[in-house]
C-alpha cells in the first residue's frame, strides 16, 4: 500500500526533466544573437584546441582560427539536435511510465517536442539579432526522432531482459 502511494505520489514528477530542459532551451533562445554566437564559438574553439593538443597537430593560431571557422555552423546545428534529443527522452520516458506504448509514444512525444520547437523558433523573432527558421525546426525533429526511437527501444529491450523474467517468475 505505502508502495502504491509512493509512486502515485511520484510519479507526476517524472515530468520534471522535460519542464527543466524547455527552460533550458527557452534561455538559450533568449539570448541575443552575438551571445549565442560566441557562445557556439567557444565551444567551437574548446574542441578545436582540444583535438590539436590531444593529436599534437601543432597547428598555428591561424589553422586554429580556421578550423573554427568550419565547424563553427555545424557545432550550432548539433546544439539544436542534442537540445530536442534531450527534451526528446526528457517526454517520452514519463509518457511511457503513464502508459503510452506503440505508435502513441511517438505521435504524443514527437508532436509535442516538434510543436515546442516551432514555438521557439517564433519565441526567436522576438529576440535581437535572432530569427524564426523552419531549417532548424527540421534539425530539432531529426534529435526528437533520435531521441523517441532510444527511448521506444530502450523500454522494449528492458521489457524484454529486466522486467519480463520478473513477470514470469511471479506467475508461476
């Protein structure tokens, strides 16, 4: 009984990682675009820096400006995958734990991260020196897909070796 009232309990708090990662990313997008851009920009110069001492490359201050350069935009563009890969996991694991199972995980999921992106997007306009893009509403749906197929994968191979020898000890 104390068991069943622990979880009830609980359970609405599953939801907590996805309402922190929506603000996480409503914060970022708050940002003006020079301070998102340099933010993108150190991370762009830390990995940079980090590959040519980790290969000893010895390259020059201007090879390293240079190769930050290249991966500046795609390094931005990953941001945006990992963002909704986490808020992603973030909404299907609670939807799960509730019930939602087969192709409902994905629709319910998947709609609402897709829906959360647009409105970011259109929160973007409203920021100085940002912009909507439906290019990067389709970057964040490529991490959603990512994110609710691990998730969906993830519970059916837990189900199938952790939870199901359980279920079948019991029956018998």
């Amino acid at each position: 009984m104390l068991k069943t009232f622990l979880r009830a309990l609980l359970k609405p708090f599953s939801f907590l990682p996805a309402i922190l990662m929506m603000y996480l990313i409503f914060s970022f997008s708050s940002q003006d675009g020079n301070t998102s851009g340099n933010l993108s920009y150190k991370v762009s110069e830390i990995i940079v820096e980090s590959a040519n001492e980790a290969f000893e490359l010895h390259w020059s201050r201007s090879d390293i400006n240079y190769y930050i350069e290249q991966i500046h935009h795609p390094v931005r563009k990953l941001a945006h995958m990992t963002e909704y890969f986490l808020l992603a996991v973030s909404v299907s694991f609670p939807l799960y734990v509730y019930g939602v199972r087969g192709l409902w995980l994905p629709i319910l999921a998947g709609g609402f991260c897709v829906g959360f992106a647009a409105l970011d997007e259109y929160h973007q306009s409203f920021v100085a020196g940002r912009g909507p893009s439906k290019k990067d509403v389709g970057i964040d749906s490529i991490g959603i897909f990512a994110g609710v197929l691990m998730v969906q994968f993830l519970c059916f191979l837990g189900r199938l070796t952790i939870f199901r020898p359980l279920a079948k000890r019991k029956k018998k």
